[in-house]
C-alpha cells in the first residue's frame, strides 16, 4: 500500500522522512493525496481532494483550515502542539526583557552618533533610556498550555510574581506548572494586577478581542501587554485608546497590520515567535509522524477535530469509521458486522460533538467478507468515511 501526501510550505525534509517508504511525498498521486502536510497555507474556500482523510498542521494554530468542513468530509485534522512551544517561550521571555530596557530605542539612537566623541555622547545620552528589572514585578499569563505554562515557569524563575488565568487548562499541562505559579479564577484579576500580561489562548469566538476597552480599563498606569498568540486577540482601536492614556506602556505583538507599524510605543514582529531552526523541525517530525500513524493503524494523536483513540492491531483486518454522533449507532455497527458472520475482535469509538471515530477490529481473515462489510458501511446514511487497514 502507498500513502500518497502532498506538502505544502516548504516542510523539513527531516520531518518528512518520519513517513517512511510507504509514502509518496508530492509524487505524480499528489492530485488526490491521502494526506496534506502543511503550514499557514490557507485552505479556506477549496475544495477538498476527494482522496483525503488527514491534514496535518505542522504548528499550532489551525485558523488557516476550515476545522467544520473538513470533519463533515471525514478528514481528520491533526497539529503539533507543543512542538514550538520553547520557540515562542523565548520569543515572549526575550520580549519581556525588551519591553524593560527599551533596547531597541536604545540601539538606534546609539547607530545616530558620530564622530570622535561618540563614548563621551553616549555618557550624556544614555539616562534617557535608563531602564526597570523585571525581578519582582509582576506577569500575567493567559492561556496556561504549552506556551503559556513555559513562560509562566520561566518567568518565575528569573525573578517575577506569576499569575495565571485558564479555565480550560488540561490535566497533564497543568502537572508541569509550577506550585509557584498562582492560579487565578477571574481574568480581570489579571488585567488589574500585572505590570506584564502575556497571551496564549486560540483564537475563538470566545477569546476574540480578550483584549477590549473593558479589559484596558481595568488595567495600571505602565502596563506592558504581549501577544505572540494571534492579532485578533486585541481590539486595536482600544489598544490605541489604553495607549493615549498611558494605560498600556507598550503593546508586543507577533502579528502586523499596517495600523500597528511604525508606532512608537508598539513594537511589531512578522510572525517569527516560532520560528527557529529547532522549532520547524519539531513540528515536521511530530507532523510526519503522526500521519503515518493515522495512515498506518488508523490511531488518532493531536486531532483537532477528533479525539485521541489508540488501540493496538492484533486483528487481522481493521475497519475505521467516521460516523455522526447519532444514537444507537455502536449496536447499528454491532448488527451490521454480525449479520454478514464475522466476530467482533475489538471496538472503539469515541465522540466529539456531532461526529465520532470508531476503531472496529475485526477477527476475520475472508478479505471478501470484510469487503462486502466495507461496501455495506460506505452505503450507510451515518458514516461519512470507511477504510480498511490490513494487519502488517
Ligand atoms: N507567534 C507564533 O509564531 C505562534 C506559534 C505557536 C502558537 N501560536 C499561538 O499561540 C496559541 C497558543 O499555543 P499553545 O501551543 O500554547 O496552545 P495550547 O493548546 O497548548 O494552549 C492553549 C491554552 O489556552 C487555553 N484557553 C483556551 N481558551 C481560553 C480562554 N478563553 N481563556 C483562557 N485560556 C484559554 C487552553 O485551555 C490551553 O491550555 C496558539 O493557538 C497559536 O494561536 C503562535
């Protein structure tokens, strides 16, 4: 069997070598591949190859592809979280530091000096870029996951009072987070008490605009506000109002548009807090192999759109389904696999809103059966994907 996948933006050829032989990568089966690679590639507006059962996200955010349309085709939508979450840690820490110093002003005003004096202009100079220590100040984390949980640890150690706000925060993030670290109920505990606040949270319909009049109006004189996680985050026209009256000291972000640049108390970077050489690589090999475990076993790891479902294959064949949410559908499933005589070796199915992923392993070497249940499956009015995976 080859698993035909096509690549988009350039992916780590490192990464993509953890697909292994069984695939083609970008080869002459491109046109409909079995799985999509890729990075800010926007697949909003196309239309779905017909052969196509995974995207993988080599990152973490998954605004570029359309999560709803993809389910109700029975692609499955995979990322790699965590996988730049350091990239983005130093990034903000870096930012933090930035924002204390004012190093860049510094910098450029320094590159302005000549002649054979500049040592003594810089002696004159300098106390007007004279600076504050993080240590003992306090930062606000919004959004305490791979990237927020980091920065939150980090930033205690380097000195500051930590406090987090994340009512969504998942059991195993939240082992890695330091005791030190205080949780807080309320976000506007955060906007009103922190000298630093930091995002990290998707952007959602929810979290949009986290960042609004309200949220500023609560907030201390000085406050330096960082959002390396999406510009849609802040309402800009608050922004420029919190600005004006000195609420927010300085506003970091990795996300440019064109009425942010070239403001003096806004700083702006072209979307590099995960963009380091470990990073890339990182997620090419997380996302080279989570498809090749999805293609291979038909086990879901970082879905998006699905939940996570491991299941050994000791069965000879296996049958993966994507099927609505709808009642009774595991005994409708039952019936149908025991109506053509095969045994049921093992079944999963998991559910996640309106859809859900069924693992069915059955203990039936006849290919011709397990075919014809294939088929039977395919016509059924709940399912919306079928495949089957023979046992290596
Ligand atoms: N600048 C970059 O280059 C870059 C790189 C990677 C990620 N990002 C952005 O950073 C975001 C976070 O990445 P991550 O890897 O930490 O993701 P993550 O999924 O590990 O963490 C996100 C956290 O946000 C929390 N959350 C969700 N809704 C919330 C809400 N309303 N209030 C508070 N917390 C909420 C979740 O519980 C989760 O713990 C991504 O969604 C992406 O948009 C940016």
């Amino acid at each position: 069997m080859v698993y035909s996948v096509k690549t988009f933006n350039n992916i780590n050829q490192v990464g993509l070598k953890e697909l292994g032989n069984q695939f083609q990568i970008d080869g002459d089966l491109a046109e409909n591949p079995d799985a999509f690679i890729l990075r800010s590639q926007n697949l909003h507006g196309i239309d779905f190859p017909e052969n196509l059962k995974a995207i993988a996200r080599a990152g973490a955010g998954t605004n570029n592809i359309p999560i709803a349309d993809a389910t109700a085709a029975g692609i499955v939508v995979f990322n790699t979280p965590g996988a730049n979450a350091n990239a983005v840690k130093e990034a903000v820490l870096a930012s933090i530091l930035m924002s204390a110093r004012d190093y860049i002003a510094a910098n450029a005003w320094v590159n302005t000096l000549s002649g054979d004096d500049v040592p003594k202009q810089v002696e004159a100079g300098k106390k007007q870029f004279a600076g504050s220590e993080i240590s003992g100040k306090t930062l606000g984390v919004i959004g305490l996951g791979a990237i927020g949980g980091r920065i939150a640890n980090y930033a205690q150690r380097l000195g500051m009072n930590v406090l987090g706000y994340d009512p969504y925060v998942s059991i195993e993030t939240a082992w890695n987070i330091s005791h030190h670290v205080k949780r807080v109920d309320d976000v506007k505990e955060i906007f009103a008490n922190c000298d630093y606040i930091t995002v990290h949270v998707p952007l959602t319909d929810e979290t949009r605009h986290t960042f609004n009049s309200e949220a500023f109006a609560l907030m201390q004189k000085g406050t330096v506000v960082i959002n390396f996680a999406r510009g849609e985050l802040v309402d800009n026209a608050a922004l420029f109002e919190a600005i004006e009256a000195g609420v927010v000291k300085r506003y970091i972000t990795d996300f440019g548009t064109e009425e942010l640049l070239n403001k003096e108390k806004i700083t702006v970077f072209p979307h590099v807090g995960g963009s380091t050489a470990e990073a890339e690589l990182n997620c090419a090999i997380m996302a080279g192999k989570t498809i090749r475990r999805f293609m291979e076993t038909g086990e879901i790891t970082n879905s998006v759109n699905f939940p996570n479902v491991h299941q050994a294959l000791t069965a000879p064949y296996r049958i993966t389904l994507i099927n609505k949410n709808v009642p009774n559908i595991v005994a409708k499933i039952s019936t149908a696999v025991s109506e053509l005589g095969i045994n049921i070796d093992n079944i999963i199915n998991r559910s996640k809103g309106e859809y859900a992923y069924t693992l069915l392993d059955l203990d039936e070497n006849d290919k011709t059966k397990v075919n014809h249940l294939v088929e039977n499956f395919e016509n059924s009015d709940n399912i919306v994907r079928v495949r089957l995976i023979a046992k290596k």
